[in-house]
C-alpha cells in the first residue's frame, strides 16, 4: 500500500480500524461536527484509545482520506486491468465506482471545502494510474480524443455532489443520472 502505517499489536491495529469505520460513518452522514467522543462511542472504545491514534480530529480525517485514496488506486488499477476485455466498460465503471465513493459523504465533501483545494490535482501516483486509464481509453476510441486525465477529478467531485445539499443528501439517485449524463458527454 502507498501509504505506510506503523505496525500495531493485533488489538491496536483492530481497535484503529474500528475507530475509522466509526468515523467513516459518522463523518458521511453528519458532517465535521461529529465529536472525538461521538466516534469513541461509536466505536466502542474510550476516547483516550481515539486520541492515542489520532492526537487531533484532523489527523482522523487525514487518515480517513488516505484511506479513501486507495481505493481510489484499487479502482484505477481493476479499470486499467480490464481495458482489454471492453474498454468502455472499465472507464465508465471506473468513472461510476470513484464517484460512488464520494456521492453524498457530507464530511468528505466538507473536509475538501475546507482544505480551499477542492478537486484538487490527485496525488502523484493516482493522476499516473489516471492518466494511463484515459489514454488507454483515447487509444480504444471510447472516450473523446480531447479529454484529459485533469478533467477527470474535477468531473468525478462535481457529480458526487449531484443531489445533494449542505444539510445532507437530498436524491440518492441524483448523483447516478448525473454521472450518466456526463459519461455520454466524455464518450467518444
């Protein structure tokens, strides 16, 4: 994995990820408002276990978007290994499962408003993993030959965000239509 964690005893390492998962949730339906306590509580650990792993609310949700950034590589990495089979296919359902991810998570979605770098440029090793999905995908003649790699986030954050509001989402659905509609727009 691309980005290390230390190694932790068997209990540590289950009670860190059951924080994160508690977080996760919690972070996606209510926003940046949750508490450290909130979390602990969810999690079903103190909240001195909490802040031993994570010393502040914003090393939580750091982690949380590492984590989020790989499996944004796992998904880049199945669409690029089934470019050979239908090449459409694995750039629409890489497309589709990146902004599944994100669709109507109100923390993520308000961690990135917060940062000031909304949409920003992927990290290094995803925007080559991108770029080789879209230029394979050029390459097919599946995708417009003008589309760029760039594009990509930027269209992935604005249609997760379809449906959905400031106080929570609003159409599960939005999101799926709108992420169709822009699929026809990038198709070739």
């Amino acid at each position: 994995m691309p980005f290390a964690v230390p190694t932790l005893r068997r209990d540590a390492a289950r009670n860190r990820q059951r924080v994160l998962d508690a977080a996760s949730a919690l972070l996606r339906e209510r926003g940046l408002d949750v508490t450290m306590q909130e979390i602990a509580d969810a999690a079903g650990v103190g909240v001195g276990t909490v802040c031993r792993r994570f010393r502040t609310k914003d090393d939580l949700v750091a982690a949380l978007v590492r984590q989020r950034l790989e499996r944004l590589l796992e998904i880049l990495q199945d669409g690029i290994a089934a470019m050979d089979d239908d090449p459409w296919a694995a750039f629409a359902d890489s497309f589709t499962a990146s902004v599944e991810l994100h669709a109507n998570d109100r923390g993520f979605n308000e961690a990135v408003a917060a940062s000031g770098v909304a949409c920003s440029a992927p990290p290094e090793q995803l925007s080559a993993m991108l770029d080789e999905l879209v230029r394979r995908a050029i390459e097919a003649g599946v995708v417009r030959a003008d589309l760029t790699a760039q594009e990509i986030p930027q269209l992935a954050c604005m249609v997760s965000r379809a449906g959905g509001s400031a106080i929570g989402p609003v159409d599960d659905d939005a999101w799926r239509r709108a992420c169709a509609i822009v699929l026809d727009g990038m198709r070739a």
